[in-house]
C-alpha cells in the first residue's frame, strides 16, 4: 500500500470517528502530495521524496508550534504540536543514539575525514545515507563532536 492510499484509507478512517485533530493532519499530507506529484509534472511521488514532505510538514508544525508558545497562545500551539505527532506516525522510525553513532563512524571511516575541515564531505555522505532515519540537527551534532 502506498503512502497516498494509506492517507485516504485513514482519512476516511478519521472522518468515521469524527476525530478532526487527525482529519486535518492528514488533509495537510495529502495535500501536500498532491501538490508534490503536480509539480513534477504528474505520477507519484518516490518513496524518499514523500519522507523528506512530511518531515517538512513536522518542521513546521513545531516551528509554528513555538511561535504560538512566545505569543501565548497554548490553543494553536497545542493543535499543532497534536498534527506534528500525528504525522510523525507515518515517518520511518528514527534511529537512537547509538545506531547513529554507528554508522556515522562508519561513514567517516569510508570518507577517511579526521579534521572538523573534512565535516562538509562526511555531512554529505551521512545525510544521504541516513535521511529519513534521524534528523539533520542530529547528524551534524554526532559529527562535529567526532570530527574535534
């Protein structure tokens, strides 16, 4: 079952129960690859492309999250930290620290970086290995650490 098939058998799911926290989170997905496959000119998205869209749609619902928490507002921050979850759900699930750690050591052994100047080689390497598996912030935080 694809991604898009798996949204609107939930969707429908959702509309059932009448849970709307769950129907808008998954509106904002399947519009979001809706969106995707006609801008590429039709078809379906790969698999890599609709991780990185909905690791996209969970960045910003915490980033809008946060900004509702500085003005006040624990309603909308709170609604959009309930979608961040939901959506989270449908993401591979994330590598723990030592798993990272792993294969980041084996991805500068590959590269043969041993200075903080080879950080740009590794960064590339290990983004497009793990992407989808653990989060950039993360990644960049294990190899600076590593690499001084």
């Amino acid at each position: 079952m694809t991604l898009t098939e798996q949204i609107n058998n939930d969707i429908k799911t959702a509309m059932k129960e009448r849970n709307q926290p769950k129907l808008a989170a998954l509106r904002a997905i399947k519009s979001a690859l809706l969106l995707a496959a006609t801008e590429k000119g039709g078809g379906s998205n790969a698999e890599a492309e609709e991780v990185r869209m909905l690791q996209k749609q969970v960045k910003q619902r915490r980033e809008a999250a946060e900004i509702y928490k500085t003005q006040g507002r624990e309603d909308l921050a709170n609604d959009e930290i309930d979608q961040a979850i939901i959506i989270e759900q449908y993401l591979p699930k994330q590598m723990s620290e030592e798993e990272l750690v792993k294969e980041i050591t084996a991805i500068i052994s590959e590269v043969g970086a041993t200075s903080p100047a080879d950080m740009g080689k590794v960064m590339g390497a290990a983004t497009k290995k793990l992407a989808g598996k653990a989060d950039g912030k993360d990644i960049s935080r294990i190899v600076k650490g590593m690499l001084s």
